[in-house]
C-alpha cells in the first residue's frame, strides 16, 4: 500500500535537480570549537527537508573538520548522518575532549612554568599544550568508526559515487604554510602563496590536527611535520570547496553578525584582561576570514557577470550562501561559565573570562553539555527561519 503522509507532516521541498546528489554543492563548516554545535543544529534542520541530500564535496576547518568528518564517512542517509551529529555533541562533555582533573591541569602548567624559567636551556621536557587530548582522540576514534585511525567510511562513500571529496585544512607548524589534505576521486592538488593541498587517506590524527587550538591543544604529527589548527593560515576558508569544483557553497560559520551599534559596545571597562585579548586574537584566526573571503568571491562574481564569457578565462561565477548564528555565541557562553568542573573553572577565570560580558574565548573550549545543546537548538532554529531561502538555493538550476 503506497504511503500517504499526514496532514499534519511538514512539506517537503522538491529534492535538488538531479536527485539527492547536486554535483556542484560544497558544503563548508567553519571553526570555532565548541561553537561547532551550531552547525550541528543547522544540519539537523536542513536533513529534516533533505533528508537524502548527498553533497559531494565536503570542506572543514578546526571544530568544523569534525563535522565534515562525520558528514563525508557516515555510510546511512544526511538525516541519520545529522541525528548522529547531534547525539554526538549532545553527550559530548569537557572531560571526553581534554582531561580536567586537578592533577593533569597542574602538572601541565608547573610544565609551562619549568620551560619558561628554563631560559632554553637543554634537557627540559617539551610542553606541548596547556591540556591533554587524548581523550578526543579516543572519543573521534569511536564515533567516527575509524580502522587503524582511517575513517574508512570516506573511501566507502568514494566508491559508491555519493561523495566526491572531502577536505580537511591544518596549519603547519613546521613550514608555516596552511595545507589542506584531501580524499577524493580526480582531484588534483593545488598550490597557491602559502597554501598547498596533500592527497591522502584520511585519518582521525588530520581532524585532531586541525582542531588543535594553538597552545591550548598539543600539535599533532602528520607524516614527519607537526600540524595545529586549520584556521590559523587558512586566509580563503571557501578556497578548498572551489578547488574541489563546487560551484555552489553553502557554508555555515560560527560567528555572530553584529549590528553597528552592537559592535561600538564595550564588552569589557577597563584594560583587558588575558581571555579578552586571546579571544579577539582567536575570533580573528577562525571567524573572520570567512566573511573576508566572502566579500572576495561576491565581487569576483560581479565582475564574472558583467564580462563577456569568452572572455571570463574559463571561470563561472560561484553562488554562496553563509549561515551564521542570530545570538551572540560568545556571549551565551557567559551563562554557562559556573557549571565548568572546578579546576578548570579556577584556571579560567585566573584568565579573566568573568571579567568580559562577551568570553569568546571561553567560547571555544566550552564543551559543555547544556552548552553544546543550546547551540544546537539555535542552529537548528536559525535554520527552520531561513528555511524558504536555503530550499531555494539548494533547488535552483539557474
């Protein structure tokens, strides 16, 4: 007996041109730590309309690199990619990505201290972040299925033609250079100032990589250089998804879009304390960039349009849509601060996070779980409101 919705179900746009796979959508997640929950939230409201939706291109950076992970190995449907998703950041807690115990913290910043008073001295035990990871690692290795570290659901979906390529960007400590390590079929590298892509199997050592938040987390070694966050060097954060050969980018970023008069208030009275420096110095490595290169790209398709296309050189302009938050990430974090475990909290607040309206460093390392949840409750709101607008975008054939 066929099946006959309910009068009551929520109307589902037409599915893109083509069938669930758009041969042209990249699909770009951003950084931003534990802000990466947002994205969560978005994709979970985007799979309710597409729920087979296949994007074949599938970019990430930081926390982001993440959720493309999860998205590109994933071997069931976008819906069920984006309810595992959710799962994931739901029960995600501060002691399942770095260890938080009185102990562990002390130990690594008496470390710090030691190198620090050490005046370069030899034979003084390198530190190589202020907390130890270990605890995500074998919390991506779990969730991501991975084999011998290989997230093997990359090379399943490759050869069953519903993914193209994914890519995962890193800044390399070693050279300075931003590199982007790439999976996929007929994909060549490219190599542009200061930024190069790799072709490799992908592994849950390139997604820890590229969340190593600079001194925070330890660097990761890739093949014989040590790597650290992606967003650090990654100056085009939508270069990868065009590199792959999207022609459409749906990118979801992190960070909140103040209004003028937002943007001339104070968060702070006073000079400055640590957090609030770290966390300026942080929005302007992970968030920024991508408006920046959003700006690049909208004047360059102007200037596509206006030219005649034999003399465009071959290039085609590129549609881009950004989603970014309606609240102030950074400062939601405010509300969340007291319920950290306590050692942890002592040494943030030792940074000054309480003396700031708007702790966006706090921000990032915030895995909190009533945290996390409420980002994903936003995310997926954002995209509930947004709905008619990215159904249009993602359905279009012009």
């Amino acid at each position: 007996m066929p099946h006959v919705p309910s009068p009551d179900a929520p109307e589902r746009p037409a599915e893109p041109a083509g069938g669930a796979l758009l041969d042209d959508l990249g699909v770009t997640m951003g950084g931003g730590g534990a802000r990466a929950a947002y994205q969560v939230g978005f994709l979970k409201s985007l799979s309710k309309r597409f729920p087979d939706l296949a994007p074949p291109y599938v970019t990430g950076v930081s926390a982001g690199a993440i959720n493309a992970a999860l998205i590109a190995s994933h071997h069931g449907s976008f819906q069920q990619a984006a309810e595992e998703l959710v799962g994931l950041w739901s029960r995600l807690t501060v002691e399942d990505v770095f260890r938080v115990d009185t102990a562990s913290l002390t130990k690594n910043i008496l470390s710090w201290v030691r190198q620090l008073l050490s005046g370069g001295r030899g034979g003084m035990p390198r530190v190589r972040g202020l907390v130890d990871t270990e605890p995500l690692r074998r919390y991506l290795t779990e969730v991501l299925h991975a084999v011998g570290g290989e997230m093997t659901g990359i090379r399943y979906n490759l050869e069953r033609g519903r993914l193209k390529a994914v890519a995962i960007s890193t800044s390399s400590y070693s050279t300075g250079q931003s590199i982007t390590w790439v999976q996929g079929q007929g994909i060549r590298e490219w190599e542009r100032p200061q930024r190069r892509a790799r072709l490799t199997t992908l592994t849950v050592e390139h997604v820890m990589a590229s969340a190593a938040l600079p001194l925070f987390f330890p660097a990761v070694q890739l093949e014989n250089a040590w790597y650290g966050d992606g967003g650090i060097r990654l100056t085009a954060p939508l270069s990868p998804a065009l590199h792959l050969g999207a022609r459409r980018i749906l990118a979801i970023s992190t960070r909140y879009a103040r209004s003028d008069a937002e943007a001339d208030q104070p968060t702070i009275y006073g000079y400055p304390p640590p957090a609030q420096v770290v966390g300026v110095l942080m929005n302007a490595i992970f968030l920024d960039l991508l408006d920046t290169d959003a700006i690049r790209l909208e004047r360059l398709n102007q200037l596509l349009e206006a030219l005649p296309e034999q003399k465009r050189l071959g290039l085609r302009p590129v549609r881009l849509l950004i989603m970014r938050p309606s609240t102030d990430l950074g400062r939601l974090a405010h509300t969340y601060e007291p319920r950290l475990p306590r050692a942890f909290r002592f040494l943030t607040r030792g940074l000054g996070t309480r003396q700031t309206r708007s702790p966006d460093f706090l921000s990032l390392i915030l895995f909190q779980q009533d945290y996390l949840r409420r980002l994903i409750e936003i995310g997926e709101a954002d995209g509930d409101a947004r709905a008619a607008e990215i159904d249009a975008f993602l359905t279009s054939t012009d």
